[in-house]
C-alpha cells in the first residue's frame, strides 16, 4: 500500500496527452442508449452500470453519471473538466450523523483495456471537483419523509485506489466486503482533497502495480471516524424543521489516466521540443481563456523567462465537428489567446508566434467522444 501526503499532491499538473491510457472511457463520454437528462442525479444502480460502459458500482449506491449542458437554470453540478460527462460520488457521510447502520460511501469500478505489469510503474491521474450544492440537493431529494437533514459540504482525505485481477460483481455489497475481507487500497491519498469547492483538482502519482490488474476501484475504504477532514461552516441560525445535521464531502470525478507515466512540461521541453497541454480550456465555441487554463500557461511563462533565447509556436487544434473553415479560424483564435496570456507574463512578442490547425492535425480518431476530446488541443512548440 501507497500512503500519500502533501509531498506528492500535486495540484494542476501539467501532462502530456498522446501516452495511450489503459482506463476505457476515462471520461465517461461514451453512454449506452440514451442518457440521463442533463443535470441530474442518478438514482439507481442499475442505471449507472447500464448506462456506462466500462464501469460498474454496487449494491445499495447510487454515483452519478453526469451530463452537464452549459447555461441550464439551477444546475448543482460545474462544467465537466473535459467533455460533456463526469461522475458524481458521496465520499464521506458518517453513520453517526446519516443515522445509518455504517459510513455511507460510493465506489466506481472501472476496467483496463489491457492487465497492468506486476511491479511495472505506472501514472495515475485523475480530476476531482468538490461541490457544496450537490450534496444539499442530494439529501434533500433522497431522505423526504425521513428526519429533514441539514447538509454542512466538507472536504476529506482517504481517495482510495484498489487494483483487482477480477472484477468484483456489481451485486455485491461492496462496503460490507471492506469491513469483511478488510480490503485496503494499493493507493490512498490520506490527505484532504479539494478544501476550497468548485475548483478541479489534479491528483497525479506514480506507482508500482501490485498485480496483473484489469479493473480498478476508486472511494473511501477507511471509516470516515479516522478521516481528515475540513471544519464545517455551522449556519448561524438552523431552521426548526431540519433535525438533523449531516456532514457530507461530494465530488465529481473525471479524467483518469492510468498507463505509462508522462513527462511534465519542462521535461517535454527539453527532450521533445513539444508539449501538448491537458488543462488548457476554452468557453464552448468561443477563444475565452477558462481559470483552469492559468496554473498551466503559468508554468510554459516560467520556462520561457528561465530560458530567454527560447522561441515558442503556439498551436491549435480542433476535432472535426461542425464547419471546417470555422474550426480552422476558432483553433487560430484560441492560439492567440494562449499567446495572448503569455506576453500578459511578460513573454515580449518577438518570441512567440500563433498558427491554427483546425481539423487537419487529429492524433486520435473523430468517431469517439474520447478520440474528439484528444483532438481538441493547444500545443507549444519551440522554434
């Protein structure tokens, strides 16, 4: 087992897409039949296992498949990190406050396409996204009639990874066979993860597999009694119809890589003279730079102030949705943009030149969600 501190949580990263990723739809883009409606919560097993190839939860949980569409009224939910889909997951719900007979924690299985190398190292990386209106609005549709909760959002520790060479069946009572067979993660990040809500958090790490593994589970293996976790703000004034008050840490999950590790931007710099960016992000349809993008931009500005003689081509991508012509002028624009931020840094002009691609450059197939989302890029090449 990997226990994780503070040393290693590192907060967006910047990584480097083309390395092929063994989790199959690791941004739980690809449905089966018809999802859910935007915005909503999922409220059976059996609807998140039919619904999601390549992942599975168990008995008596119910994470949630999420659809996002941007603009939608009194959504709980933030913008997916890529695409249109995440997951949702309970993390942390004390039995000592639900009432119930044992801490309340949801768990995702996925699977790889092909078995880990046991004692090979590997990356994982995965986005987490903490939210406070979703777990109000959770208790509040799911507990009617039972004891009115007053839902107080807090932050946890204890993200778990357990690596399996079978699958474990979705009808099992996965938190039972925790407290049964006393299975702990082969990985644990055993401090608080995303303390300030709404903002995506990348957790990236090495590890060594422990086994052949073609599956993954990823929740809170540990009793929430031993948990890390933030203060919870107490509302000034409680309305006496809430009997109860409940912490509860909820997260939308997306993402997630696991395969062979990935160099960091300088690294790709230095040995490839070319570095494809993972958290650069734009409004839909529009060059309108999104917060995430900036920790990353950040990072290429450092690089470039300590290395003056640099010169960096900033390029765009598109995949090959809608007009090509207009894919070709938006993938110049969001170039620009990126250039844009850059001599904002302080980068002078003279160093930096701007070219859009369009559609032409794809290093994925178009026919796939996951293949488009590749697609959709902004690379920095040195000159």
């Amino acid at each position: 087992m990997k226990n994780l501190t503070n040393a290693f949580l590192l907060f967006w990263i910047p990584l480097v897409l083309p390395a092929q990723n063994l989790v199959l739809n690791p941004g739980f883009e690809t449905v089966a039949g018809e999802s859910a409606a935007a915005c909503r919560f999922t409220s059976k097993a059996e609807l998140f296992n039919q619904s999601l190839p390549g992942w599975n939860t168990f008995l008596n949980l119910t994470p949630d498949l999420i659809t996002y569409e941007e603009g939608l009224a009194d959504c709980p939910f933030p913008a997916p990190q890529g695409g249109r889909r995440m997951a949702g997951v309970i993390h942390y719900y004390p039995a000592a406050e639900s009432g119930w007979p044992a801490d309340y924690h949801e768990f995702i299985q996925g699977s790889l396409s092909e078995p880990l190398q046991a004692g090979k190292e590997y990356e994982l990386s995965f986005w987490l996204n903490r939210q406070e209106a979703a777990p109000r609005r959770h208790l509040d549709r799911y507990l009617i009639g039972r004891p009115r909760f007053l839902t107080l959002p807090v932050a946890a520790s204890n993200f778990g990874i357990l690596f399996l060479t079978q699958a474990a069946r979705p009808g099992e009572d996965f938190s039972n066979s925790i407290r049964m067979f006393n299975y702990r993660p082969h990985v644990n990040i055993d401090t608080i993860v995303g303390a300030q809500a709404g903002q995506w958090v990348n957790i990236r790490l090495t590890f060594r597999a422990p086994n052949a593994a073609r599956y993954f589970v990823i929740g809170n293996f540990f009793p929430d009694a031993a948990a890390a976790v933030t203060e919870a703000e107490r509302p000034e004034a409680i309305d006496p119809l809430f009997t109860k008050l409940a912490r509860v840490a909820y997260y939308c999950i997306d993402d997630i890589y696991i395969g062979a590790p990935r160099p960091a931007l300088e690294e790709a710099l230095q040995k490839e003279g070319r570095y494809t960016f993972q958290s650069v992000t734009f409004a839909t349809g529009s060059d309108e730079l999104l917060p995430p993008s900036f920790p990353e931009l950040d990072a290429l500005a450092a690089y470039l102030e300590a290395h003056p003689a640099a010169k960096a081509l900033i390029a765009g991508h598109t995949d090959a949705v809608g007009d090509e012509a207009a894919n070709l002028a938006l993938s110049e624009r969001r170039a620009r943009a990126v250039g844009g931020y850059l001599a904002q840094k302080g980068i002078g002009a003279a160093r930096l030149s701007f070219r859009g691609f369009g559609e032409s450059q794809p290093i994925a197939p178009n026919d796939t969600p996951d293949g488009r989302q590749q697609n959709r890029r902004v690379e920095c090449v040195l000159e």
